[in-house]
C-alpha cells in the first residue's frame, strides 16, 4: 500500500509545480537606450545679451547654435567612454602582470590561491595578495565590458 504521508491527491506525479524544474536561460539580444544629463557651459560670440531702452535684457543667440558649440569645445560622451576603456584596459593588463609576478614570487600555479592553516601568517599573506590581486582584475575586467559597445546615436544640446 503507497503512503503518501497525507499530501493531497496529484503530489506524487511528475507534473506536479515542485516537481517541474525552470526553463533553461538563453540569451536575447536587445537594444539598451539610456539617457544621461549633464549641465554645463560653452563659451561663445555668437551670442551677447541685450539691454533695451525699458531696462529689459534679453538674450540675442540667432546666430547661437548651441550643440555645434558643444562638439567644438567638448568631445562627444562615446569617445570619452572609448577612452576610458583604452585606459581600463591599460590598467587590467597591469594588474595581470602585477598577480603573474606575485604567482611567481610564491611559486603558485596561475589563478590558483593554494590553502593554509589559519595560524600561518606568511601563507595568510600571501593568499590575501593573491586574492586582491585577482578580484582587482575581475573588478577592471567587469569595468572593461560595462564600457564596451556602446555607440553614438544623436546628441542635443539645449540652453
């Protein structure tokens, strides 16, 4: 005689919900559009302010074309990224250099952080460098791809 140990009727089939497992992940391609803000100035003479006889000023910029401006004086948000990345990137191959001497230093296999008892205060040392080592670069690495394809669509510039 089968005991169900007093769950409902239908528990012990297979198509039961607990007893179904999550769909497998897939990756979907999708169009990521952020928008970013930023106040600043630009320095102009195609634009100067004017006083009438009433006392009023007003601003005179018909001949102001404010993103022209920017573009002359500022370099676009995807080059300053694209920049940033070259020095990331810079910086990431330092880093595995600086984890590949210290894997040398203590004669460890690459991206291995060997064990050690906890009294052992040399060993602890150099695990702690070997992991700082390693998360620095996980850290720059993640840096590097949060940069990375991003492109240049349009630019506006209000004032």
């Amino acid at each position: 005689m089968y005991d169900n140990f007093n769950y409902p009727a239908g528990a012990d089939t297979p198509d039961a919900p607990w007893n179904q497992c999550d769909p497998p992940e897939i990756d979907i391609d999708v169009t990521v559009r952020e928008t970013l803000v930023k106040d600043t100035s630009v320095v102009t003479n195609n634009a100067w302010y004017v006083t009438d006889e009433e006392g009023y000023t007003s601003l005179e910029d018909s001949n102001f074309y404010p993103t022209d401006e920017y573009k002359k004086q500022n370099e676009l948000l995807s080059v300053v990224i694209a920049k940033a990345k070259e020095e990331i990137t810079k910086i990431r191959i330092d880093a595995e250099c600086y984890q590949r001497k210290l894997e040398a230093h203590y004669g460890v296999r690459h991206g291995c952080i060997p064990g050690c008892n906890a009294d052992d205060t040399e060993k602890m040392k150099m695990r702690n460098l070997l992991c700082e080592a390693m998360g620095r670069i996980r850290h720059l690495k993640a840096l590097e791809e949060g940069l990375d394809g991003w492109e240049h669509e349009e630019i506006e510039v209000e004032h």
